[in-house]
C-alpha cells in the first residue's frame, strides 16, 4: 500500500518568505475565520473611523477654542459653548473606544479560538508517521507561536492598520481644509523625514532581535552546564564551560554595541532632523501668523494633525511589515490544516459523529506474507514475508531479539502504519476495510512505558470508556488489583496523580493500565513487555492482573522473561523479521531449538 507523507517546516525562526500575489493571498485566507464574527469587524471599522474624526475634532475645536477667546474665530459661538462641545466630542470618543475595544475583542477572541481548534483537531486525527517525521516538541512550540502571532493580528495588528489609514486620510483632509498653504510645506517636507525614522527603526529592531538570539544562546549554554553539573565535573571540564559562555557573552557586547550605536544615531536624528521638521513648520506657520494669514488657533491644531499624521505614517510602515510578517505563520498553520487526516470527527460538536460505534470482530488474526519497512527507514525491511496466525481467544506470544519486528506487529495491528505488501486480517477481512476508531475500540493496548494523563485515577481508567458507571470502574479497578492501594488514598479514585501519572510507582502505574484495558473490554489484547520494568514483587501482582485481563480475548504477548509466556497456547520464535519456531513452550523445549537455548538459560533474548 502506498504511503503518504508529508514534512512541514517547523525551524524556530521565521523564513523569509517572498511577497507575491499568490502568498498574499494566501495570507489573508486565514481572516476566513474572522467571517462567523464579520459584523463585529465591520462595527469596529466603523467606530475606528469614528474615534479617528471625533480625535481630530478634539484638536480643531481646542484651536477654535484659543481663536473664539481672541476673537478672531468665524464661528458665531462663545468659549463655553466650545468647551461643551468639547465635553460632547470627549464622551462620545470614550463611548466609541469602549465598544471598538470589545468589539474587536469579539473578533480576535473567538477567531482565533476557532483557529487554535482546528490545529489541534488536525493535529490530533494526523496519522503517527506525521509525529515520526516532525519533532513533536519544535512542532508545539512553533504551532503555539505562529497561533500568537495570528491572535497579535486579529486583536491589536488589523485593526491598527485601518486606524492609521484613515488617521492619515483624515488628517491630510482636515490639513488641507484648515490651512492648505502650509499642508503644502508640510507634505513636501514630512513624509521624508518619516520615512528616514522607519529605516533607523528597522535596522534597530533587526540589531535588537540578533542581540536577543545571542543571549538565548547564552542563557542556553548556562542552562546546560547547570544541569549537566555532574557530568562537566565528572570530566574535569569546567575550564571549557567557562570558555565557552566567554565566548558567547564577548559575541553579545559586540552586537550590544552595535545596537547602542544605532539607537545613539536614531536619537540624533529623533532631536535634529525629526524636531527640526516640526521647528520648521511651526516657523512657517508662526511667518503665516504674523503676517495675519494665519490664528493661533489654526497654528496648534495644525501642528497636532501633522503629528498625528506623522504617527499614522510611521505606524502604517510598522503594521504594514507586521501583516506581511505573518506570511510565514498563516502558510505554516494553513499547511497543517490541508494535511490529510487519519480520521475525520465533527467540528465543535457540528456534524454527526458516531463515537460509540464499534466494528463487530471475534478475533481471528492472520498475517499472510507481510513485508514492511518504517516510513523514516524504507531501505531497512523489518517484516519479510511474515506468516502468523491467531485464533479466537487464544493467547500467543512473540519473542525473539531486539529490533526483529516484535513490537511493530503490535503497532501495524493497530494501524499505525500501513503494510507495504502482504495481507492482514481479522475474522478473514481486511483490517484496512473497516473504520479505524470503530476498528480501534476492539483493541487494548498495555505497553511496557505506560502512559497516564494528569488527572484523577478515574479519568485514567475510565479513558477508553468515558460512559462507563462507578460500579464499572470499581470493578475494572478490582480485577486489575488496584483498588488495593487505591483505597489508602485519602480521597480514593478521585486522587489527583500528576503529570504522566509520577504521583504513583511503574507498578500501580501499570496495574492502571491495566484497568483502563479491562474496563474497554477490548476483543484483542496487545501486551508489549508489560512487566518488563518491574521488580519482582510488582510482577507478581501485575501478572495476576494481567491473567485476568486475558481471559476470554485474544491476546498477543511480546516478552522477556520466560515466567510470563509459559502458558501461551504458542510461542513464536522471531528473526530477521521471519517467523523462525513455533509451538507451546513444552513442545519448542522439545524442539532444543533456539528458543531451547534461550529458556535453558533461563531468559528470553535478554
């Protein structure tokens, strides 16, 4: 059968991606999520817009304010008339920014709630060779940090944008209608001198960004060696530990200084170029005003709108960069979510779903000629030709060395791979044919390293069967002889026991396991050296757990230790991925085969 496979890009830093109409577009696919809450986004742009005019209106009216006291105003109102409509204009601007602010919190909230679902349903129906082929830790972390760049642009990034766009429409209309002489000097002149501090900025954040990725270094060098403090003595190393941060922190100065340089010719220009802009402008409007061209009035309000302006210009390059900046996040979260997955469920709860349904097997087993190899490994066959076969309610076991495909014969009866070759059954139909999870509700799985979910002890055994009743799970709990020390916690079945279960010892651990597979009454048992970790006390009462478990189901063992395979109805001898012996443990013992000179020594290819 053929494989599907499929990398993404999971590297820490953001790529460099290049802007095209097909990327761009690409880009602003993901506001799809922002549709279901469109009206709340079009209610924002409204009260953005304004906000913009009711600010500027601010300013005119207080420059109107100063011409009326002066008389020189050609409205026909008084100062306390201005100051009221000054109280008006500030009322409905704190009123706007109220509603913008939830508003655009019902957009960025619920879009990116949406968002972070998908990923994770996606991620979670993602077949196992998908978790193989990308490192599940760097794939978390970047999910989670272009999902942060995603909710920076639906809450803060758009919407600013928007703002500043019509900040600077606005502006540049109210310039021209209030002094249209001077809006002249000022366009000439401004955007120049804007587009200059853009560029020290940028170089200054990209020096930034280079000094922050050299103390991560640093910081990581000092994390290892504190951790490894055992090692680093052990070996006498502490001399190249300390050369070692030496050189990164030396490597830290030098682009510290750099940026302190260029935040020193930023400052230069910020009180020179930048101020002396503004000092210019403001001498040609006060020239204006002497010469009565111009009030008083006008000349503030004039000067607030150009740096008003000026802001929106240098905001527009900053949020223009953000936008296009989530190129790379969008494509890389866009690419998980085009993946194919193993299984489809419904989307938060739409759609229907049947999780209870369960394919009807009895447990007949037959593996005819498998051949496969890993999907990382395709040059290294595993399984060449594999002939097995299982009957109903019959116990086996799989023993032989390492790495002679033992454990992946459990791994491709639940199908976490496919075959390359070959033909695997059950009651005579392709496990292929039938729906996985449906498929995937007749097997339990006890492996050698278990793992538990942070939680209570319930939740952990009621997890392959969440409707299950108090009764069940007590009973589950008996058989599997847990409840013997689950009875001396205080608070019983509901104790909490950590992340991965480290509240409790590998044999309760495994006793759990064990529950949570009695309780999900699986037609087929899949046992992967489930008692291999453990002392002899332990094993004793784990197996007697696992004994029970077996009863009345198939049930597949791969062990090493010879006490936990002697009553298996047949024992098969595996290597070079073949089946090479078979038979129960008396009649393999009269063979004086391989598996003889393993069980005289007394273990089991350890």
């Amino acid at each position: 059968m053929a494989r599907r496979r499929r990398d993404i890009d999971i590297d820490d830093e953001t790529p460099k991606v290049k802007m095209n109409k097909e990327n761009f577009l690409k880009t602003f696919q993901v506001f799809e999520y922002i549709r279901p809450y469109k009206w709340y986004f079009f209610a924002s742009l409204l009260l953005v817009f304004i906000s913009t005019l009711s600010f500027y209106a601010i300013f005119y009216f207080v420059g109107e304010m100063i011409d009326v006291a002066e008389g020189k105003s050609d409205l026909p109102v008084t100062v306390n008339t201005v100051g009221l409509i000054l109280v008006i204009v500030l009322v409905i601007q704190g009123v706007v920014s109220f509603l913008r602010v939830v508003y655009t919190a019902q957009v960025s909230e619920n879009g990116i709630a949406d968002v972070r679902k998908d990923v994770y349903q996606k991620l979670i129906t993602l077949p196992l060779t998908f978790f193989e082929e990308n490192n599940s830790g760097e794939l978390i972390s970047r999910v989670s940090a272009d999902v942060s760049k995603l909710y920076s642009i639906f809450s803060i990034t758009l919407i600013e944008f928007f703002r500043q766009v019509i900040t600077l429409v606005v502006g540049i209309g109210f310039l021209i209608w209030t002094a249209p002489r001077l809006s002249l000097i000022m366009l000439m002149t401004f955007p120049v001198v804007v587009l200059l501090a853009m560029f020290f900025g940028r170089q200054i954040r990209k020096l930034s960004k280079e000094r922050q990725k050299l103390l991560a270094n640093s910081s990581s060098i000092l994390g290892e060696s504190v951790q490894g403090i055992q090692v680093v003595k052990a070996f006498a190393n502490e001399d190249k530990e300390v050369k070692r941060y030496d050189s990164t922190i030396k490597d830290v100065v030098v682009i510290a200084l750099k940026y302190a340089r260029a935040r020193a010719w930023f400052s230069f220009f910020i009180l020179t170029v930048f101020f002396g802009a503004i000092c210019f402008i403001i001498y040609m409007g006060a020239v204006m005003l002497q010469s009565g061209t111009m009030t008083p009035g006008e000349l503030l309000s004039f000067v607030t709108f150009t740096a008003m302006i000026g802001g929106s210009i240098a905001g527009l390059g900053s949020f223009t960069t953000e936008l296009f900046g989530a190129v790379g996040a969008t494509d890389r979260i866009k690419e998980i979510l085009e993946l194919d997955p193993e299984v489809i469920i419904a989307q938060y709860g739409k759609g229907k779903n049947d999780l209870n349904s369960k394919a009807e097997l009895t447990g007949t087993i037959k593996l005819e000629d498998v051949q496969f190899s890993y999907p990382s490994r395709p040059d290294l066959p595993v399984l060449q030709g594999l002939n097995l076969e299982v009957s109903k309610n019959e116990k086996i076991a799989l023993v032989g060395p390492s790495g002679v495909g033992k454990s992946t014969i459990i791994q491709l009866l639940l199908r976490f791979y496919e075959i390359d070759s070959g033909r695997i059954t059950i009651d005579g139909q392709s496990i292929y044919d039938h729906e996985i999870r449906a498929y995937r509700k007749n097997i339990s799985l006890v492996p050698q390293e278990v793992v538990l979910f942070a939680g209570s002890i319930r939740d952990n055994i009621a997890y392959g069967r969440q409707d299950a009743t108090e009764a069940e799970v007590i009973a589950a709990a008996e058989k599997a002889n847990c409840m013997e020390f689950i009875s001396k916690f205080t608070e019983g079945l509901d104790t909490l026991i950590g992340e991965r279960g480290v509240k409790l010892s590998g044999g309760q651990r495994q006793r759990i396991a064990i529950a949570r597979a009695i309780l999900k009454d699986p037609v087929i048992l899949l046992l992967d050296e489930a008692t291999s970790a453990l002392d002899s006390n332990s094993e004793k009462v784990v197996q007697d757990a696992l004994d029970a478990l077996m009863q009345g189901r198939t049930s597949i063992i791969i062990a090493h230790r010879l006490s936990t395979i002697l009553d298996a109805d047949r024992i098969y001898v595996m290597g070079e991925g073949k089946i090479l012996e078979q038979g129960s443990h008396r009649e393999l013992m009269d063979k004086e085969g391989i598996y003889f000179q393993q069980a005289s020594l007394g273990r089991l290819f350890e």
